[in-house]
C-alpha cells in the first residue's frame, strides 16, 4: 500500500475568498514504512498572508520572494500523489485548498478525489476517542509522539508528526492489563529484532510463577469443583481422552 501523507500551510482559512498555499508537505509511506522520498515546496501565493495565518506558522512575504508559483509545481505534485492514498489531518481543509489551486492552474474541478484516495486522521481520533481533544498535539501527548520541535507549524514537519501519529494510532496494540503499547515503535526501527522474521522487536514479559500459597488455593478451588460436579473436573484428570 502507498500512502502518503500530506499537509498545507496557507495564506488563510478560506480558499473561496482568495487565500492560497504557500508550503505543501508530504512524505511517502509504502507498507507502513517510510520510503525517504518528500515533496516539500514553499510556494509563493501572489497576495498578502494573514497577520493571523503568520503567528501559526512564521511564514511572511518576504520569506518567500523567489518561490515558485503553484502553477510552476502543479504537474510534479501531482505525480507525486496519483494514485496513493492520501493522509491528512482535518482533510477537508487542505483538500480544498488542492482543489482551488489545481483549478487556478487550469486543471478539472476534483482532482485530488480523482487521482487519490483520502484518510482523513481527524476522524479517525473522533472515532477512537470521541469527546477528547483530537488536534495534532494533543495526539501527540496522548500516543507520547515528540513533537519537542514544533514551535510553529511547518508542513513538512507536521506531516512528519502525523505519520508517527498515525502509525501509532493504526499499529498499537492493548496489553493484557489495559496498557498501550505500539510494537511498531511508532513505525520506525529503533533497534533489536524480531527473533522470528529478523524484522522488529519482540516485547518479552517475563514468566512469574505461582507461590506456594496460591497453589494450595487452586487446590482447594478444584476440590470444592469436584465436589459440585464429581469426575467432570478435566483440570484433576490424567487421561488425555477426558480433554
């Protein structure tokens, strides 16, 4: 399975009143591991960028004179994209900055719900864990993802974050005494490997046998079984055919 998973920064909240794309960032997944292979652009937008927008991601005009235009990148994005399945946290909004911005580039009306599929992680958190906050950092606190480094959004680095997130959500697994533990490591190799296919770790519990106290319980326990049903307690049989 190829996904990738995507995120936007931009110059507002609303595509319909004029607001742009001015970083685009993903990152290839392909069977739950990360390829190496990015596509991350700043994009000049040709139109100023919200005071508001800038305190969430730092980024002004001025950073990005010289940055190609949308149009300039519109072909490589989307080969990037084709035909993968598309990871993003709160879809609805960066697809429809895509959208806006492959139209204006002279490309037909939905063409990242032509070309890919879409996941959107905000709605899965909703599902898992419904009534909680479910942004990004709170994700990250919750699935003890490190997110140390993000001072201000970034969309490459935000979907960097997501990926761990995602994988974490997707790959964990519950412990026989309710505790979370991801066998993936958050879908990354962080050393050791797995004694049955070389490929990752195996987590060890060790054996704790029983006391001598708790085994003369378990006797009694079988005794007053015996008791209420005579010669149907399997546990005190020897003979293989009574199992």
């Amino acid at each position: 399975m190829r996904q990738v998973i995507l995120d936007t920064e931009t110059t507002g909240l609303e595509p319909k009143q004029g607001h742009k794309i001015i970083e685009i960032g993903c990152i290839e997944m392909v069977n739950r591991r990360m390829t190496g292979n990015t596509f991350h652009h700043y994009v000049h937008p040709q139109r100023e960028i919200d005071e508001a927008a800038i305190e969430v991601h730092g980024i002004t005009l001025e950073k990005l004179e010289g940055k190609p235009l949308f149009a300039d990148l519109a072909e490589e994005l989307l080969s990037f994209l084709r035909d993968s399945e598309l990871i993003i946290h709160n879809a609805p909004f960066d697809v429809a900055f895509l959208n806006h911005e492959f139209k204006l580039a002279g490309y037909s009306d939905g063409v990242i719900e032509t070309h890919c599929e879409v996941l959107d992680s905000l709605v899965m958190a909703r599902h898992k864990h419904p009534g909680q906050k479910n942004n990004l950092d709170a994700l990250c606190r919750r699935y003890e993802v490190d997110n140390s480094q993000r001072e201000l959004h970034g969309a490459l680095l935000d979907a960097e974050i997501l990926a761990d997130v995602y994988l974490a959500m997707t790959g964990g697994q519950i412990s026989l005494i309710g505790e979370s533990e991801d066998i993936t490591q958050s879908g990354r190799d962080h050393g050791g490997t797995n004694e049955i296919d070389g490929s990752r770790p195996l987590v060890k519990t060790p054996l704790i046998p029983a006391s001598a106290e708790e085994l003369e319980a378990h006797e009694k326990w079988l005794a007053l079984l015996e008791q209420e049903a005579p010669g149907r307690v399997v546990w005190n049989q020897t003979d293989e055919s009574a199992y």
